[in-house]
C-alpha cells in the first residue's frame, strides 16, 4: 500500500478499506466498451472479436465462440444497444450479412449461466450490388456495409436499416422481415421525439436523385408508395438537438469581388419539420457562413459556433477566415434568432472547445483563440497547423467561464500547487484543455457528472496562455468558481457514486496504480491493481456505468501492455466506505451526511435570475451515496431584474452607459432590422394570440427575474393582429346567409317550374313511392350484399394489415452511439456538413 502525500497531510488506512482489482486479458486491441444494463458489458476489438460479460465486468467470455453460426474469427462488425431495452443488443456481421439478435440477457445471474445466451441469426435486406453481380453461391452474401441501423425509441420491433446501395428497409418484427421503403437514400432518422407534433411513423432523410440533386424530405413509414414531402432543396446533412431539428444546406455560389463564394444556410424546426426557419444571426455586411458546429441545447436555447468568411476587396482573395475558430451565438427559445456570445472560439478536429458543466445551469467553458496577440506570420502558422499538440503551440489560446451564457471572464488561476507551494506567475489565468483534447492521447477533456454537483476535473496549466508542454490535473468542487491543483502531470480521471469516489490514474505513462479519494481531493489514497512492477501497463481510459447504474461503486479501466493484447481490469470500491450516507431530506441538520451548496458567480449570488440550493452529499462525510440527489431538495428563490439580466436583442449593439458597466442601452444596427424585431412574428402568431415587440433588451435564456427594470426592459406583449374578430366573422357570415335565403324565396315566386317541382303534394307521392321501391327490391339488395362478401372481408383484412403497421411503427437510435458521442457536438464541414463525431 502507497499513501499519497497532499498539502503535507498523511492519510492511515485500514486493508480492509482498499479496493479489489480483477483483471482480465483480451485478444486484441479493444476499439469499444458499451455498457448494455446495468450489468452487462459488450467489448469489442479492432480485429471484430467481441467479448461479454454478464457480472459488471468480473469475467469476460469470448462472443464469437458462444455464436454457433459466427464461430470464426473476424465476424462480428459491430454492437447495436437497443434505446430502452436493456434485455437485448444487435450483433452485425457484414462477412454473414446477418444480424445476431441477442435477447433475454437479464435471465443470465452470473458467469455459470453465459452458455445460456442466446442469439438468434437473421439476414439482412439483399444489396441491389449483389443481384447485379452473377449469382453464384460464393456471390450470394456479397459484403457490404450497414450504413445505418437504427432500433425505434418508443415501439420495441420495429427498426430502419440503411444498406450501402442506400437503399432504405424497415422491419416490424425485429428484422425478420424487411420492406424497402426508398432508394437512394443518404441519410435517415426517426421524427424528434422531444419535439412538438411528434408522429411515431414519421421520417426524416435525405435523398439524392440520379442527376446529383438532392432534397430533406419527411414522409410516413406506413405508405410505402406514395411520394415522400420535399421539404428543403441541396441539404448537406441534418440532425436533432433536444427539441430542435437542424438542416444545413449549401445554396448556389454568391459572387464576390469577381470569384464565386458559396453560402451554407441552416434552417430549424421546433414541430418536427411542419414548419421551418431559417436561422436568423446578427452579422455585419460582408460576412459569409461557412459551417455550423451545433454545442448545445439543453436549457431551451442553442449555442452554435459559426465559421464565417469576412469577404474583402483584394487582387489575391477574394475572403479571409480561419478554419480553426468560429463565433459563438446563442439564440432565441425558438432557435431562430442568434446573437454572438464569443469570439474564435476554438475547433479541431470536428469539434469545438465548448463544453457545459452538467451539475449546473448556465455556467459553460470554452477556450477562445486570441488573435489581438498574434502577427500575421502567427495567425498563417494557426490556420496551417497540424494536429491538436501543433495547433495548441501555434495558436494563443486562453481559457473562459461563462454563469449566465452571455458574460464570459478569464478562470482564476490556484494560488497553490497539488505540493502546496505557492504559483508565481504574472497575470496568468487557468487555462484547459477542451472537449477537442481528446483528439490526443496526450491530454484529457473537461470532465463533469450531472449530479456530482459542482465537481469538474481538467487537464491545463497557469500561464498566459494554453501550454501543450506543461500539463498538470485540476479540479473544482463549486461550478468552476475556484479551481486547486490535485496532480502534477496529465491523469485521466472518473466520477463514480455521484462524486462519493473520484479516481485518477497516470496518463499516456506506465503504471501499476491508481489514486482515488473518497472527500472531494482533501486526501488522496494510491492502490496497486497489480504486483507486476517491471511491466507496468499504459492506461488508455475509463469506463464508469453513469446511465444504466449511476450509483456504481465499481469501474474499469482499459489498459494494454508489452503484449498483442490489452488488458481490462476491474476495481470495486464497495468495501471502501463502513457504511451509506443518511439524513439526504434534511440537509440543514447537524447530523446529516448532506447539505445545501448555493453555486455563484464572480460578480453575483444570482445564477440566471434566482438564487438555487442544491443537495450534495458533504465533502467530510465517510459515506456511499445510497440514493440519486436529482430530485432531493432544491431551494429557489428568484432575484430582482438588474441590466446583469438582460442582453441586446437580434440585431441591436450595446452601449455602456455608466463607468462600472452595469447599464447600457441597445441601438438597431439597422432601421430594418429595428422594424423587424417590433412586427408581428408569423410562427408566433400561427399558434398564439400574442406576439412580442422588442424593445432592443432580451433576458438571458433561461433567466427567471422578477421586477426591477423588467417592466421597462421585456418586451412588450401584442395581441396578432388579424383580418378581423371572431364576432365579425360570424356576423357576416349570418349576413350572406340570410341574404342567399331571401334571394332563393324570390327565384321560387317567380319561378312556376320550380313552384310545379316543390309542389308539397307531388313530393309526398315521390316519397311514397320509393319506400315502395325500396320493399320490392329488399331480395336483391341482400344478394348483392352476399356476392360481394368475399371482396368485402378481403378489403376488411387489408385494413387489418394497415393498423398493425401504423400501431408498429417507427423511430430512431444511432449505429453505437455511446453517451459520448451523443453529448458531442456535430460539425458542418467547409462543404456545408455537420460531421459526425466519434470520440471512443
């Protein structure tokens, strides 16, 4: 046992209180780790073995042995978690053009029961490349890949699969049987079930015609043969993002200054494409979107950082922009309008150095590129660099925190190092490494958990700037407020038990250990998870359950040695603390093991309008975490509106007013756009009786003030204006009927043919006469009735047909998508596209 030194504090503990090790080598280098439940774990390697273990990780079994019909190796392509079951996963195998569905998994209590697994073989749909080939036998399953296989959310059987022909199938009984539904297809999704108007058999996708065009179209799964709704022309890609869905576009080329520039256009829905708009953002003239990187959109608004290309007069080019950095804008509840929020903000790779803190509302990091302080030598060599580390030396980056999503300030640097002496350095922030560090091996991404309130880990350092060079590990403990030194170097670091047990582990070194502690970084303990201290091994990453056990006491770690394989090794943290946590109701109370944390900011005690107390388990109390602190006590108690409040609205600058900067006022940057922000708005009004009239102010999204300068900042609520009012309506309406009344009564007196054919008498005889018709000929309508029974019950199963579609329809989930991936923003390239982020 080795105890770890901080801030000259010694730490004794007890054998009893390690954590155990398992570990467990696998052949082959592991390319992905997916939890299926909360007890079910699929490994797979780069090579397409698959492993499983049924026991949380204590034992893995190879899976392409236990397939009786897979039992070579190299036959499994992929891992298909179902959205809301636990009980089954999808094998892929392109080499048997089959699926493997794996069912039943909870009836498996432990590694006895693994040769009970059972997965049932399907094929999947005939690519069109196979029957255009000779039909051989060897050419019969000809490979080709899944593009995209995607299980339902809400209807358990049903599934879209997306062939490489691009051919579109879908299936109602879990693949065993498929029915093309469209071809040449390039992408698809289920309709956003977090959005209005949502349709279980409504689809998204997007088509390219044989002549090259193509077209965002929705259409329902159920009619197979009608024509699909085109709804947006020369789509490049598009995707959902909370309630929102996003279609990008490349529209035809602009001239400027004599060469042809190409504009990218993104357009949102909120109502599951019935209605779109496009995307609204306050720009200077001259100024050409280039792409979208969607960040967030989470707390009813998005951020999206926005690469523009500044069009100028030059013999040489006809624009200037950078690749390495966009503006971020924040938009409106609908998604429409945005206004900046931050200035070359960074990407690489895909993504954007943007992330939110989980735990908490508002309060977002990001690394911002800061070209006031580089030459123009030094912005060519930032936009020609290569690679993260090169980008990172070549680019001035510093690092920012935002608490209400608008004001963003420099992260106060320690004041001491993890040994306890004091950090000189002039005028230095914390700097850290983003979300696209993780593009290196050499650095980790800005780590928080959702009810680990407060906690955040980085990798940074205190200087001027970000240094690729001089990596050490921090962390915070309140939203980013304050941050202290826990490591010197770079560790990769894990969450476990709602911040119960914080683990970090050597990265990108060889290592025999790892350090974990169990108050918040107060003391830290080292535990060796193996003996083998000649042949250390490089620990690559972490693995914790956070969706299906989030209360996990247990880890693993993925690790590889001097061999061909690596190594999966399990620690359990079960036996570390004596006993759970109590008192999680009455966090006031002297005995309880939690409390009251009241996150702020900087300059305020209001985060977004209110002042929020969240439960959290104390720092000194030696206990698990027995249950979820989401829906214990929260107190909120809102604050008085000030300017801190409110920003300009779409299409107004700010001005200061008074020296501290606490005022301002908001000037329309054109008579336009003024007029713009005070008429009705047509998506409002087509669902509301009001609408809203800028006054130039708009509240922060999300911000819950009350009184103050609010009566003269908010908008000013206006009733739609329309042709005319109900009563009116009605009023005129009984006038053109009385109206038509009184000209038919005057027709008839002058009209003997008419008074001849609506004589009362006559028409009591031709009454009379057909109820006897009617009685004559009662045989022959029980006839026909008879000789048209067989269509009529034909027609009746038809219908039968119908409704057990329409009752078994549609929905969506990734190819693998892990929980990282989804979190991760997705990019449009330079072409216009949003680029598909794969961080495993």
């Amino acid at each position: 046992m080795v105890i770890t030194e901080l801030f000259s504090l010694h730490v004794m503990v007890s054998a009893a209180s390690l954590p155990t090790f398992k570990l467990n080598p696998i052949d082959g280098r592991i390319s992905s780790l997916q939890y299926i439940g909360k007890n079910l774990i699929v490994v797979q390697t780069s090579d397409k073995f698959s492993y499983v273990s049924v026991d949380q990780g204590v034992n893995f079994y190879n899976l392409n042995q236990l397939l009786k019909t897979c039992e070579e190796y190299k036959c499994i392509d992929s891992v298909v978690k179902h959205p809301t079951d636990t009980n089954m996963f999808v094998l892929l195998s392109s080499k048997k053009n089959s699926q493997f569905i794996c069912t039943n998994l909870n009836s498996l209590t432990g590694p006895q029961e693994i040769d009970k697994l059972s997965c049932v073989q399907r094929y999947l749909p005939k690519s069109t490349l196979d029957e255009e080939s000779n039909s051989s036998a060897k050419n019969r399953y000809q490979q080709h890949a899944v593009l995209k296989y995607i299980f339902h959310p809400t209807i358990h059987d049903t599934l879209l699969v997306l062939m490489s022909d691009h051919n579109l199938y879908i299936s109602y009984n879990l693949g065993s049987n498929f029915f093309k539904l469209k071809s040449g297809v390039k992408s698809i999704s289920f309709a956003n079930k977090e959005s209005r108007m949502y349709s279980d058999t409504l689809l998204f996708g997007i088509k390219e015609n044989e002549d090259g065009t193509s077209y965002f179209f929705s259409m329902d799964s159920r009619n197979r043969n009608e024509e699909d709704n085109e709804i947006i022309i020369h789509p490049r890609d598009f995707m959902m993002y909370g309630q929102f869905l996003f279609v990008a576009t490349t529209e035809a080329p602009v001239t400027a200054n004599g060469q042809s520039e190409y504009v990218a256009k993104l357009y949102v829905s909120s109502d599951n494409g019935h209605s779109f708009n496009r995307v609204r953002i306050t720009n200077r003239n001259g100024v050409l979107e280039k792409s979208f990187v969607i960040l967030d959109g989470s707390e009813g608004a998005v951020f999206i950082n926005v690469q523009q290309e500044q069009v100028v007069a030059s013999s040489s080019s006809s624009s200037q922009y950078s690749p390495r950095f966009g503006k971020v804008f924040l938009s409106d509840s609908r998604g429409v309008k945005y206004k900046e929020s931050l200035w070359n903000n960074r990407k690489e790779g895909g993504h954007a150095d943007f992330t939110k803190v989980k735990s908490l509302e508002g309060v977002y990091l990001a690394n911002q590129i800061h070209t006031d302080d580089m030459s123009s030598v030094d912005i060519y060599d930032c936009n020609s660099c290569n690679g993260y580390e090169d980008c990172t030396n070549k680019c001035k980056t510093k690092s920012l925190i935002t608490f209400d999503k608008m004001t963003w300030h420099y992260i106060q640097p320690p004041k001491v190092d993890a040994q306890g002496k004091p950090i000189q350095c002039s005028n230095c922030h914390l700097n850290i490494h983003g979300f696209t560090a993780s593009s290196s091996s050499n650095y980790v991404k800005i780590q928080s958990h959702k009810d680990a309130v407060g906690i955040i880990l980085a990798n940074g350092n205190v200087g001027q700037y970000l240094d690729s060079k001089i990596v050490n590990t921090y962390m915070s403990r309140d939203g980013g407020l304050t941050w202290f030194e826990i490591a010197k170097g770079s560790y990769l670091y894990e969450i476990l038990n709602h911040g119960g047990v914080l683990v970090t582990v050597k990265n990108n070194q060889p290592t025999v250990e790892i350090r974990y502690t169990l108050d918040e970084a107060e003391t830290w303990i080292s535990a060796n998870f193996t003996d083998r201290a000649n042949s250390p091994y490089h620990i690559s990453k972490l693995y914790v359950n956070e969706k299906h056990d989030p209360l996990a006491k247990y880890m693993i770690i993925h690790g590889s040695g001097d061999t061909t394989g690596d190594i999966l090794i399990r620690v359990d943290f079960s036996q570390v603390q004596e006993r759970e946590c109590n008192g999680i109701n009455n966090p006031y109370d002297q005995n309880s093991d939690y409390e009251y944390f009241k996150p702020h900011s900087y300059s305020n005690n209001c985060f977004l309008g209110r002042v929020v107390e969240y439960t959290r388990r104390k720092r000194s109390a030696k206990c698990f975490n027995p249950q979820l602190t989401e829906d214990k006590p929260i107190k909120i108690k809102n604050c008085e509106c000030t300017y801190a409040d409110y920003d300009c609205d779409y299409g107004y600058d700010k001005k200061l007013l008074s020296q501290d900067k606490t005022t301002f006022t908001c000037t329309a940057l054109s008579a336009q756009l003024e007029e713009e922000s005070k008429s009705p708005s047509l998506s409002s009004c087509q669902t509301e009786r009001y609408y809203n009239e800028s006054r130039g102010f708009a509240r922060l999204p999300g911000n819950t003030c009350v009184g103050g300068v609010s009566s003269k900042l908010d908008p000013i609520q206006r009733e739609c204006p329309t042709a005319m009012s109900g009563w009116a309506i009605f009023i005129l309406l009984l006038f053109f009927l009385v109206l038509f009344m009184f000209t038919i009564l005057l027709v008839y007196k002058h009209s003997s043919r008419l008074q001849a054919l609506f004589n009362p008498n006559r028409m009591r005889y031709r009454y009379n006469q057909l109820i006897n018709d009617m009685s004559a000929s009662e045989g022959s309508i029980e006839q026909d009735i008879e000789n048209n029974r067989n269509q009529y019950e034909i027609h009746n199963n038809e219908d039968v047909f119908d409704n057990r579609i329409e009752q078994s329809d549609d929905e969506d989930f990734g190819l693998d998508v892990t929980e990282e991936e989804q979190e991760a923003p997705e990019e449009m390239d330079e072409r216009g596209l949003f680029k598909a982020s794969h961080q495993q």
